[in-house]
C-alpha cells in the first residue's frame, strides 16, 4: 500500500521539521573528507569548531515554499560564513541538525571539495529543506 502526501501535506511537514528546534536549526561546516550517505549520524562529521562555522536558522527565515512533482522544499535567504579562524580552512560542506537532540536532518558535500577558505573570506549556503512523496521515488 503507497502513503500518499498532498502537496500541502509535504510543505506543512516541512514547517514542522524546521519549527521542532523551537529557535531553529543549525546550519554547520564540516572539515573531514566525508561524502554522505543514508547511515551517517552526526559524529561522522568533524564540525567546525568556531561559533563563525554554525548558523541558527529560524523558521520565519523559510519564507520561499516550492512543490514541483510532489517534491516540496522550503528555502530561506543565503547565509554567509565569514572564515575568522586567523588562517585558511579546508571545508568538505555543510550538516543540517537540530541543536535539542544534534539529530542530523541532513549533509550536503561542496561541488569542489575541499573548499579552501582564507582567513576573512565566506562560504554562502541557501538554506533549504525539501521531502518528496513517495510515489515520486
């Protein structure tokens, strides 16, 4: 038997998932050469360790909703991490989580990892949640 979630059903879940943290979730750097997979947890990940390398984003910040083929996302302006570390930093990409449990939501690897970043230069990630109904998979 196939569940099937409408299209509001999806972008409500969404909303839910990034409300769950209350003040939001945690937009986070990682340094160690990992591509993710389905079985990693947050430990497979070493963060960065400054405050400069995690962003909290609140849901009020999610303010673009889009559902194309019963795939729905949720979007918020671009962030922008400022490397104040006083030297460069290699970045493999970036983890999602809920800072109340650290359950990782989600990892996405950079495009041409390592990311080297010099001190006083940015990384800018779109913050984005998206699910899709299972008859699309």
């Amino acid at each position: 038997m196939t569940q099937v979630f409408p299209d509001d059903g999806l972008v409500w879940s969404l909303k839910q998932l990034a409300n769950a943290a209350g003040s939001g979730m945690y937009w986070r750097l990682y340094e160690n050469n990992v591509t993710p997979s389905l079985a990693d947890t947050l430990a497979t990940y070493t963060l960065s360790d400054t405050a400069w390398g995690r962003i909290q984003v609140a849901l009020a910040s999610f303010t673009l909703t889009q559902v194309a083929a019963h795939i729905g996302s949720i979007q918020a302006p671009d962030i922008v991490f400022t490397n104040g570390s006083g030297g460069s930093k290699n970045f493999y990409g970036y983890v999602i989580y809920e800072p109340t449990t650290n359950k990782l939501v989600a990892a996405a690897r950079f495009d041409a990892a390592p990311l080297v970043v010099a001190n006083g230069a940015t990384v800018t990630v779109t913050p984005i949640l998206g699910d899709a109904d299972e008859s699309t998979l």
